[in-house]
C-alpha cells in the first residue's frame, strides 16, 4: 500500500528542485552589460545553460563572457547588437539557435531612463527612452516569437518592467512610467497570444536597485539623492534592491518551474507597492 501510494507522486514533488533545471537550455540577454543582465546571464551559466549575451559595448560583453567562460560551466556566445532593427534582433537570434541549438527563453533586460519634468523635456529625450523600453523590447519579442514558435518546443520570455509602471514619479519620469505601463499591457498580451504555444511571458517589476541606470541617485546628485530617499522612505524591508535580489524569480520565470505562471506582473519591490 505505502509503495503504491509513493509512485503516484509526482516527480516535480518529490524532488522539487528539478523544476528549476535549465542545464543545456539556450537564453538570450539583451542588455547583458547591465547589473541585472549581468546577474541573469551569470547564473544561467552557472545552472549549466547557454547564453548568447548582447549589448552595445562590446569590452563589457568581452569581459562578462571571459567570467563566464572561467565557471566551467554553460557555454557563452556574444552578440554585440542592441535590439534596434528587425536585422539586429534576427542577428541575436540567429548566433542563440546556430550556436546553442535554438532558443528556449529570452530575458529582455536593456533599457534606459532620462528623467525630466515634462515641460523642460525635449521630444528626443521621450523618443529615446520609449525607444530603448517599449520598441526595442516588442521588436526582439517578435523576432524571439517566431524562432520558438517555429520550434515548437515551448519558451519562456521575460521582461522588465517597474513599479513605475504601476506609480507615477515626482521626479520627472512621464517617459519612463509610460514605457513601463507599455511593458505591463505587453506582458499580458504576449501571454495570452503565446499561451497555445506553450510560450510563457512574464515580467519583473522592481523598486530601484543598484545599477549604472540609477547611478545618479547614489552620488551627489540632488535631485537623484531625494529621488532615492524617497523611495527608500516608502521601502517597508527598509532598503533599496541589489541584482542579486533577482536571482530567485529569474531562476524560477526562466525555468520549468513557472510553466503554469504567465502574463504577471511581478512586483519584487520590498514591498513598495504594498504600502
Ligand atoms: N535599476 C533600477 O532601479 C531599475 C528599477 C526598475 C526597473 N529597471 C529596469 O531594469 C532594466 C535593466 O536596468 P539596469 O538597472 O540593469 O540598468 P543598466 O545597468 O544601465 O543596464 C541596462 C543595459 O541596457 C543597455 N542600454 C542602455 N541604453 C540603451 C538604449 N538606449 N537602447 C538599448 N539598450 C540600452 C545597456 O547595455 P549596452 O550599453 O551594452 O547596450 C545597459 O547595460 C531596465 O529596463 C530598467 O528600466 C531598473
């Protein structure tokens, strides 16, 4: 009776950790030079899985290979393109399947901000923010559609969004919000349209962490200090995030693990937007 009862239990319950497995499974990173770029494609080596890292600078991607190399572990190829045409976004994936036997999961983590307040806000300030955030992301998301839907192997795709999607900012982020509002709506979309082809897509919503993209608010600056200590003051764990605060759900939005988990947005904020 105890051994019949034992066999009906699934294996993704009696050994639990193997729904986060990614070892020999292809990723792509955009914006891979970045802190939490960085960080995704680090430790999906580190599990063993290959990644093709792309970004605009290519001394960084270099030396972010060269660590990844030295793990030992899941192979690296560099793209050095930012997703900006239809023929940059087919050049990333065209190395992730030649190279790496297709294409299983696309972490999207390029992107950029330029605050200002909207009446002192040239037009190319909001066209480069827009750009880099919302086209940028929908283009490579096609292009990365069309590999795994052809496939037919299913897929994992995720994108970065903010908790300024959901909140506005005094500080003059009438780009930034939008882009990440447009992120959000993007989200759900592909979630529902990829969902027959077991293609989940799922975003992450941070409150600030450390990176070059929110260096002004760790220096001197005075509109960046009040900007940190305002959202520090409405943090109820009481910090401001680091990339490795995103190691958990990466693993778990780019792995088996959340194969019944798509269209969300996931707040990993510290509880900002509890509060
Ligand atoms: N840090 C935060 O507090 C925070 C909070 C919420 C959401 N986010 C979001 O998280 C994502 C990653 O940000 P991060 O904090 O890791 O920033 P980061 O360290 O600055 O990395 C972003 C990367 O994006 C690329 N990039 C910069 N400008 C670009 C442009 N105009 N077009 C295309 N690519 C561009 C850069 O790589 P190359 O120069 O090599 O191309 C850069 O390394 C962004 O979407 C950001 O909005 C960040």
């Amino acid at each position: 009776m105890a051994t019949a009862a034992k066999e009906t239990i699934p294996e993704a319950i009696r050994n639990p950790l193997s729904v986060f497995d990614v070892k020999g499974r292809s990723y792509v990173v955009t914006g891979a030079t970045g802190a939490i770029g960085r960080t995704c494609s680090i430790l999906l080596a580190a599990q063993g899985a290959n990644v093709t890292v792309t970004g605009g600078n290519k001394a960084e991607l270099e030396e972010l290979a060269q660590e990844i190399a030295d793990l030992k572990k899941g192979k690296v190829e560099i793209v050095n393109k930012r997703p900006k045409t239809e023929v940059d976004c087919k050049a990333i994936m065209d190395v992730a399947c030649d190279k790496h036997n297709g294409v299983d999961g696309l972490f999207v983590a390029s992107g950029y901000n330029k605050a200002g307040f909207i009446h002192e806000m040239p037009q190319s300030d909001w066209e480069d923010v827009i750009d880099a955030n919302l086209r940028q992301t929908w283009l490579i998301c096609r292009e990365y559609g069309r590999r795994a839907i052809a496939q037919q192997r299913g897929g994992k795709c995720v994108l970065m969004s903010s908790v300024r999607g959901r909140h506005g900012n005094i500080s003059g982020y009438t780009a930034y919000c939008i882009s990440k509002a447009g992120i959000d709506g993007l989200t759900h979309v592909l979630a529902t349209e990829w969902a027959k082809h077991k293609i989940t897509c799922n975003a992450i919503a941070p409150t600030v962490f450390r990176s070059k993209l929110t260096a002004w608010m760790y220096g001197d600056d005075e509109l960046g200090q009040a900007t940190k200590a305002r959202s520090l003051s409405r943090i109820p764990l009481g910090r401001l995030g680091e990339p490795e605060d995103f190691v958990g759900i990466l693993l778990y939005l780019l792995s088996p693990a959340s194969n019944f988990t798509t269209g969300q947005v996931m707040y990993i904020d510290g509880g900002f937007t509890a509060g």
